[in-house]
C-alpha cells in the first residue's frame, strides 16, 4: 500500500458525496481495487473504510446501485474469510435488512462463507445479532437470500439455537414458503443433537408443524409430511412422533385422502393406505407400554411394504450399490435406521451378499458413505444375529476404522 493509493482512493470517495460524480467515481474505485492484491487494498479500505459507498445505495439509480454492489463485492474480497463481518459489523447489519434483494445477497454470501469454512471465526456471543438477522431472512421473498439464510442457520452452534429459533418465530407468521423454510431449519437442526431437538420442541414448532396438517393445500402438507419423515429416521424424532400422537394423526390424515380429489399426490397408491390399516390393526399396544415396543413395531411394517419382490431388505441392498452417490449414501443411511433394531439386523444375515458388500473395502464410496457404512458395520458387530466367524470381521473392520485400506497398511510398514 502506498500514500498515493490511500490518497487515491479518499479522493475517489469523497466525489460520492456529490450526485452527479457518484458512478464515474464508483468507476474509477472498482479500476483501482481490481488491480490492487488483497494484501494491499486492504489496509486501503480499513484505513479509509467504506461507509461512503453505502451511502450510494440509498438511490433509485438502478446503473447506481449495480455500481455500488459491485465495487462492494470487489471491497469484501480483499478481506480474509470472516473479516468483512468483523470490520464492519454494523454495516453488514444494515445489508441484511436493505430493500434491494442485490444489497441482502452482498451481506448474506459473507456469512455464509464463514459458516460453511470455520463458524468458529464468528463467535455465537459477539455476533448474535447478526444470526438473529439471517435467522429470519427465511422468509425473504429472494429465493437465493433465503435459501442462504436456511444453509447457515442449519449449521450453527448449538449456543445460538434458544436466541435464534424464539426470533425466527417471525417465519411462521409468513405464507407457506416462508414456513417450510423455518421446517427445513427445524428438522435438519433437530437430526444434528438431541438437546437442539428439545429446543424446537420448547419453542412450539413441532406443535405448529403439526397442526398445520389440517390444512387443504396438499402441497403444503407432503411438505410436512416429507420434512417429519426425515426426523422420523432419529430414533429419538420417531420416539417423540409417537409419544405425542403425531403418527396417529397421519395415519388419520393418510386414510381420509379418499375424500379428497387431489389425495393422491400424498401417496404411492391405494397399496399405501392398505398399510396404514394394517398399522392400526396391529398396534393394540396401550398407550402406557413402552414407547420402544410400537416402534419396532411400526417401523417394522413400514420397511416390509418397501418391496414385496424381491423383498424389502433385497431391495435396500441394490440401493446400496446403486453407482449414483447420492442414492448409495442415503441408502446407506436408511440402512443404518433399520439396524437400529433387531428384526433389521437379522435380515441383513439373510440377504445372501450384504455383509461381504458391507465388510469389502475395495467398494468405492465417498468420505461420507464409507463413515455411513463404518456406522453400520460399528452396530453390527454387537448384534447377535451373526456367527462369530462375521462377528470377528465386524470387530476388526470397526478397530481398523472407516478409511483404512492396504495401501495404507503396506505404506506404515514400509515407513518402518
């Protein structure tokens, strides 16, 4: 950084108080910031700051406003992650809450690169506020700005969720888009921790989710729907369902679609309503057993209607070895759902090939499938449902852990 860069710049700046010199001095900003590395226009723009070019947002120049944004992205890049939202706090406050869905897509797209690089550089105690505001940017009517704004409150620290969750109430104020965007917060938060999960549940939104089931907009509702399922896959998100009769509903819900025209957007077919009532009939448990027995009990009928032929865990196992990423690992982790419990353990046995698929670590799979499979296999090695020839192989796949390999192996012993 020199003296004539800062002068420069200070002298680019002050013709933004003047109207009719703002774009040709917006101009001539980007120009200089543009060939300027980050470790030399940043001293520039701390030293001098950047409140000016705010203040260029005020307009209804659209070519003004354009401008502005960009020298202001063009600013922010000169900064390490996080740093923008340390220096000017403040005026990354005011961003969130501008008029113009350009100025709120600035603000947001820093705070999402700290949250999905290190949350750490924003601490939950100094930098409440500004969660607080993202929180309820869910409801933006930009669709990118609230998609963002569901990405970073997802994935903060459990700290922030008492604060954060009681102001994003403001969302379920909102139309449905606005509320199933709050949803998509609550589920993915509450299948992270058990005690964010009991937050939710004192905040009321589980109560509000369910309750909104009664509406006539059945988009609406498989929304819900499809948002709940994801938590039912928790044992205790199903336990919970249960226990506040919420499963009950649905499956009230589920048989009274006949009477409604556009009922079968909700279900694969008459075939899933027969399942309901097979439900019923075969759940007498009071209600004062223990909830664990009605989920086995549930789950159970709900994974054998999965695929009569070739069956329901065949069926599971060819979408384990499905060659698309994104169906092997979410196979992998309806796998892991199911062998939480005892029926599901002893019909992997059963299925010629899954534990040689399971065990054989020349499969290729993501990072994040081989710790779904790791997380199967860690289960199964306590079952009883193996002989302890499969037993001793699920010990020591479990000792070697999720990523080792031979390679692996052969290159420690050569370093000895």
């Amino acid at each position: 950084m020199t003296q004539q860069d800062i002068e420069q710049y200070r002298t680019f700046t002050e013709k933004l108080k003047t109207e009719e010199l703002r774009n040709a001095a917006l101009t001539d900003i980007k120009n200089l910031l543009t060939y300027k590395s980050a470790p030399e226009a940043a001293p520039i723009l701390r030293n001098i700051g950047i409140s000016k070019i705010l203040h260029c947002l005020h307009g209804t120049d659209k070519e003004q406003l354009k401008l502005a944004c960009e020298v202001l992205k063009l600013c922010f890049e000169k900064f390490d992650t996080g740093d923008v939202v340390k220096t000017y706090t403040s005026h990354i406050m005011y961003l969130l809450r501008h008029n113009k869905d350009c100025v709120r897509r600035l603000a947001i797209d820093e705070i999402c690169k700290v949250v999905t690089t290190d949350p750490t550089l924003l601490p939950v105690p100094q930098y409440i506020d500004v969660y607080v505001a993202v929180g309820q940017m869910v409801t933006d009517e930009d669709i990118g700005v609230a998609n963002k704004a569901v990405l970073i409150t997802s994935n903060l620290s459990a700290e922030a969720y008492p604060r954060v969750l009681d102001e994003m109430k403001i969302a379920l104020e909102g139309n449905t888009s606005s509320k199933c965007n709050a949803y998509e917060v609550i589920i993915k938060i509450s299948t992270r921790s058990h005690s964010i999960f009991e937050i939710c549940v004192a905040q009321g939104y589980y109560d509000f989710m369910v309750n909104e089931l009664q509406t006539d907009d059945v988009l609406y509702q498989l929304n819900i729907l499809e948002l709940l399922s994801l938590l039912a896959i928790k044992p205790h998100g199903i336990a919970f369902l249960i226990k506040q009769g919420t499963l009950q509903k649905i499956s009230e819900l589920v048989r009274d679609l006949k009477n409604n025209p556009l009922g079968g957007l909700l279900t694969p077919g008459s075939k899933y309503i027969q399942i309901i009532d097979k439900l019923g009939d075969k759940d007498p448990t009071p209600n004062n057993d223990p909830v664990d027995q009605r989920i086995t009990l549930m789950t159970r009928e709900w994974f054998r209607s999965l695929s009569k032929e070739p069956g329901p865990m065949e069926t599971m196992f060819e979408i384990c070895k499905n060659p698309f990423q994104d169906i092997q690992l979410a196979g992998l982790t309806l796998l892991d759902a199911v062998c939480q419990h005892q029926w599901g353990e002893e019909m992997v046995a059963r299925v010629a090939g899954f534990m040689e698929y399971l065990l054989d670590r020349s499969v290729v799979l993501t990072k994040q499938s081989k710790e779904a499979k790791y997380d199967i296999i860690k289960r199964l090695s306590q079952s009883s449902a193996f002989d302890n020839n499969i037993i001793m192989r699920l010990k020591t796949y479990v000792e070697q852990g999720p990523f080792y390999s031979e390679s692996t192996l052969q290159v420690a012993m050569e370093e000895e």
